[in-house]
C-alpha cells in the first residue's frame, strides 16, 4: 500500500471573521474548526500529517500537539504557496498526498478514504473532491472537456460569466502524487487578479505533463462546507448539531427537541436516557443509561452515571453516581463528586466537595470544601463557612449526621458520626459523634413589649 501522507491547510488570518480569534480556531459545537479536520484525519491510515500555520501559529499547536508536524507560512501568498512550505517536510517522499483546508469541520473521513481510494484504483495523479451547489458563489469552478474530464479549476475571480455559471465547484480537497505535487509547485505562478500562488494551477500543470487528473465527487455538499465568515459558522454549526444528534438517537437517546438540544462531539450518552430541550451537553461527558437530563440544563465535562435525573441544573467538571437527583437550579461546581442516591435540591451550590451515599441538601445551602459522609441530613439553609479571606479549609462531616436549618459549619471543623446540629446554629468547634450540638442565643420574650412602647395605631 503508497504511503499516505496530508496536509492541512490552516495560515489564513481569516479577515472576513471579522476576529481576533485565529479562524481555524473559531468552535464548531465547542470544538475549534482545525480540531474536527484532525480528528477525521486521525481515523485514517496516515502516516505523517503537516499543518501548515502563520497567523496565531503557535495557538493552532498547543491544540494539535503531538498530532502533526508544522510548517509556517510568513506570508499569506496563496494555497500553491502554502503547500509549500511542506516540502522540506515530504518533498522527498514516494506515496499519495490529501491536502485538505482547516476551515472545513464537516468534512467526514469516510469521504476522504473514498476519494485517497478513487485516486489510487484510477491511477491517477492528482484527484479534486468535488461537489455540486445550488450557489456556487465563492467557490472554483471545475471545468470538464468533451469527455468529461477534468480540464482545469478556475477560481470565482477569475471566471467568466459562462464559467460561473458551472455548478460543479472546487471543495478545496485533492490527492496527489506527492513528488509530483512539490515538482509541479514550483512551476505555478501568481499571474491572476490576486496576484497569488493558487494551488488549483498544479491541476493544469500536471495535465499539461499527460498526467492522469480525476475528481471524486461526493453527494453530500454540506460536508464540504468551508468557513471564510460568521454566516457560514452559523450553518456548520447547525449541520454538526444536527449530526451529532441524530448519531445519538440513532443509538437508542431520546432528544424531545434536537432543534434545541446542543451536544458537543466528544460527549458519549447511553440507551434509555432522555435529554429535553435547551440543555447543553459539552467538553469530554459520559452519561449513562436511563437518566433524565433537563429541560434548561448544562453539563461539561462530567460523568453522570445510570438512572440519574438532572433538572434546570449546571454540572461542571465533576463526577455523579447512580440514582441521584439533582435541582432543578442546583449548580454542581468543578471537583465535586455525588454519590450514588444523594440528592441535590433546588437552589443548592456544591463546590470541591465530596456528597456520601445517600445524603441530602434538598434546598438553599451552599457546601464547599466539604467531605460528606452517607445518609447525612443537611437542612435549608446549611452553609459550610470555607472561607477567612485569604485561604479555604475543610468541613468534615461524618455519616448519619443531622444538620438543622440554617445553621453555618464554620470550618476548619468536624461534624462526627450520628451527631445532631441544632435549627439556627453557628459550628465553630468540632461535634462528637452523636452529640446535639446548640450553638446560638438562647431565646428571651418580653411580655407587654409592644404595648408599653407607646406606639399609635
């Protein structure tokens, strides 16, 4: 089998953006444009793969780090030119080369296997993936002879009116033999109106050489979708949520409202869970099977385990377990983790702490730096005090424990087994196990208070 080898394209500053984010970088469903070309490249049998970079050079590497070799491009001279820049890299090299733009998230790899086999069985040396459009605007048209070849690819400024009346473009995707790629690069000019190296000249040039070209057209143009504005973000993102979607339910996930249901691409989601609408499901989640997740509800990066019902809640980086109960408008903030069958009520905030087996905060208390033990109690109103200004400290609280009402757990503090907080009071000692703890003013009536004050009514 030829070696395989690819090329993504990702210099461009990407001015129609309108940006100061580099657009490769621009999020598609929470994941950045270049990042969805990696991952589909990834799924093939490549064995070396360069992105050439320019502006925001060093952003575009912390995200593919350790997945492709990079090249610069100081000046933004055309695509002929970017590829280029590649050549100290492959130029050397026997085998097939796919260059493939950073700015097409929905490209798929089942595509691109299709068109490196198409190149290979035709034996040809260079291979476009084409489309058809409705709108062609924008796009290179590809213009065949009278045998339905590919005569040549002329870019939308430089196309007559007859020209731009073709409805076969240019995805910006090709195959080519990978010698006779960086051969032919340094033959292309810049003799058109953008007085730039285009990369669809190798085409005529390796025609003119009675080189074999071929184009692989595949039927699905929304995948070949490139992002140059935020217009065209806005539709990738509404075809990759609709993908990601229809994946899901597909594999056995109630989506009640997939129009408003936004689920990231690395999220896994089990059978028999039902996810209602407005709810945003994002970063690396797993959620098990049979749970219930919103309406109104936010989770990322977190792991919800089986049977748990999340309601108008926010979940983030943090752990759930089976059978738990959260919200509705509860917030679980990162490094938290609940355990099986605990149930976080309306209007709690749990931050860094650790919820036993079992144990409830049903409503309007704030745990943070907090270990709870199982089958704890904490009532309305629960505070755990972790804060003195400059450093955070630990609330123990043991299991069985029974906390009151508005009582404030002033930490660093412990609350031993089986022991009982009274309704209003302020823990700033430790508790042992089973012991009442009252830590408040005792209460004082007054008889005939209000009458010897004199007041006119």
């Amino acid at each position: 089998m030829n070696k395989r080898y690819a090329v993504i394209l990702a210099a461009g500053q990407g001015t129609r953006m309108k940006s100061k984010l580099y657009k490769v970088l621009h999020p598609v469903c929470g994941k950045p444009m270049v990042e969805h070309v990696m991952n589909q490249i990834s799924d093939l049998q490549i064995n070396q793969t360069v992105t050439i970079v320019g502006h925001g050079a060093e952003e575009v590497q912390s995200h593919l780090e350790g997945r492709s070799l990079f090249a610069f491009q100081e000046e933004q001279l055309g695509t002929a030119h970017a590829v280029m820049q590649a050549e100290a890299i492959l130029g050397e090299k026997d085998g097939v080369t796919l260059v493939v733009c950073g700015d097409t998230p929905l490209i798929k790899s089942q595509t691109i296997e299709a068109l490196l086999k198409h190149h290979v069985e035709v034996d040809a040396k260079a291979t476009i993936l084409t489309s058809y459009a409705d709108n062609p605007t924008g796009y290179g048209r590809i213009l065949r002879d009278g045998q339905g070849l590919v005569e040549r690819i002329v870019e939308e400024k430089d196309a007559s009116t007859q020209e731009k009346a073709v409805n076969e473009i240019n995805t910006g995707t090709y195959c080519f033999d990978n010698k006779l790629l960086f051969e032919a690069l340094k033959r292309v000019s810049n003799d058109n109106v953008q007085g730039e190296y285009y990369l669809p000249d190798v085409i005529e040039i390796l025609q003119s050489q009675g080189e074999v070209v071929s184009a692989y057209q595949t039927d699905d143009f929304e995948e070949t979708l490139g992002v140059n504005d935020r217009v065209a973000l806005a539709q990738a993102e509404i075809i990759m949520k609709s993908r990601i979607n229809e994946e899901h339910m597909r594999k056995g996930v109630t989506i009640i409202d997939p129009n408003n249901t936004y689920i990231g691409p690395d999220v896994k989601i089990g059978r028999d869970t039902i996810i209602y609408p407005n709810t945003t499901i994002s970063g690396e989640c797993v959620i098990g099977e049979d749970c219930q997740i919103g309406p109104g509800t936010e989770i990322n990066h977190s792991l919800i385990e089986n049977e748990t019902v999340i309601q108008q809640s926010v979940v983030r980086y943090s752990k759930i377990g089976n059978n738990v109960v959260i919200g509705p408008f509860a917030h679980i903030r990162p490094d938290s983790v609940i355990n099986n069958k605990a149930k976080i009520g309306n209007f709690v905030e749990i931050k860094k702490s650790i919820i036993g087996q079992g144990s409830k905060a049903s409503h309007l208390s704030y745990i943070g730096d907090a270990e709870v033990g199982s089958n704890v109690n904490l009532g309305c109103g629960s505070i755990t005090v972790n804060y003195d200004g400059k450093q955070k400290y630990l609330t123990k609280i043991e299991d069985d424990v029974f906390v009151g009402c508005n009582s404030n757990l002033v930490a660093p503090v412990t609350i031993s087994k089986g022991a009982y907080v009274a309704a209003g009071s302020t823990i700033t000692e430790d508790v042992p196990e089973e012991a009442l703890s009252i830590a408040r003013s005792r209460q004082v009536n007054k008889n005939n208070y209000v009458k010897n004050l004199n007041i006119k009514k």
